[in-house]
C-alpha cells in the first residue's frame, strides 16, 4: 500500500533551479554517509555517531519497500554531485500526511541557500500532488539553523516535548507543520 501511495507523487526527479531531486541508490550510499556522519552534523542532532550509523543502516537496508520511508539526494542538476540527503515518509500518522524525517545539506555546501531552495522544492512538489494535506518536520529546538529555515518557509512550530538524545542531552523536540 504505501508504494502506492507513493507513486501519485512526483519527488523523483523534480527540479527547482540547479538542484534536482531524486531516490538515493546505494551508489549514493558513501557521499551519504559521510554528510551524515559529518562532526557538524551529529552536534546539530545531538547524538553519537555509534548510534546514527546503525540507525541509518537499519533504515536503509530493513524492508525499504514495504515501509512508507524513501531516501532522496540531492544533486546539483548542471554537474550531478551529490549536495544533499533527505528521508520522506508518506503516509504517516494519517492519509495524506508527509513527514521529514531527516535532512542534512552536506558541509561544504551550507550557508549557500541550498537549504531553502531544498525546502521550496519538497512543498512545490507536495502541493502540486494534490496527494499531501499536511507536511511536517520533528528538529530538536538546539537545531538553530534548522529551526530558523522551517520558520522561514512557513512552518509553524505546532508541539514542544521533552526529548532525551543517546547521548543523555535533554532538550526539546520541535514539531513543525
């Protein structure tokens, strides 16, 4: 069922200027690793890189058809490097219900706009379906480049809980919708 409901949408291959969205392959799966595992990344999420490997790994290779999550890199259109990695999950929680679960632009390339270009290119795409009635990200409030990119494309923080990182950091996971 949920390859279905993934095929009404159109993330595979979208564009948006120079950035191009596609499915990740495990071609992919060594650029992607290395942005995941970055040091500037893993303090951005506040958890150990023991724990995010092993995560990532579970995610990518237990049953990635039958589950609602896909993995997506982003690429540069003109030259095709790899400048981002992203995970979607549809439908979760409800029908029609999009979730981010994870976002990473790769270190080099932050602070060029990428992220926001990124951002618009993932809500053109789940508006344009007509398949997605709400889209939504989970970031730790300590996140505070992540924080400010989601208020500034729109999404409004609708819930505040406790959240404890494996590393034993106690903070406050953001919901954004």
């Amino acid at each position: 069922m949920a390859g279905a409901t993934w095929d009404r949408l159109r993330f595979d291959g979208a564009e948006l200027g120079e950035v191009r969205l596609r499915l990740a392959t495990e071609i992919d799966w060594r650029a992607i690793l290395a942005m995941v595992l970055d040091p500037s990344t893993l303090a951005g999420i506040g958890d150990n890189r023991e724990y995010v490997e092993k995560t990532l790994r579970r995610l990518w290779y237990e049953e990635p058809e039958t589950s609602g999550l896909r993995h997506f890199v982003v690429e540069r259109a003109e030259h095709g490097d790899v400048i981002a990695y992203l995970r979607l999950e549809y439908p979760l929680f409800e029908p029609k219900c999009l979730w981010l679960t994870f976002f990473v632009v790769a270190p080099g390339m932050r602070g060029q706009g990428y992220g926001r270009r990124i951002m618009g290119l993932l809500k053109g795409e789940a508006e344009r379906s007509g398949c997605v009635a709400k889209f939504g990200v989970h970031t730790s409030e300590d996140n505070a480049p992540a924080t400010g990119l989601y208020h500034a494309m729109g999404f409004e923080c609708v819930k505040r809980e406790p959240w404890e990182s494996s590393t034993g950091n106690r903070t406050q996971r953001l919901t954004f919708c």
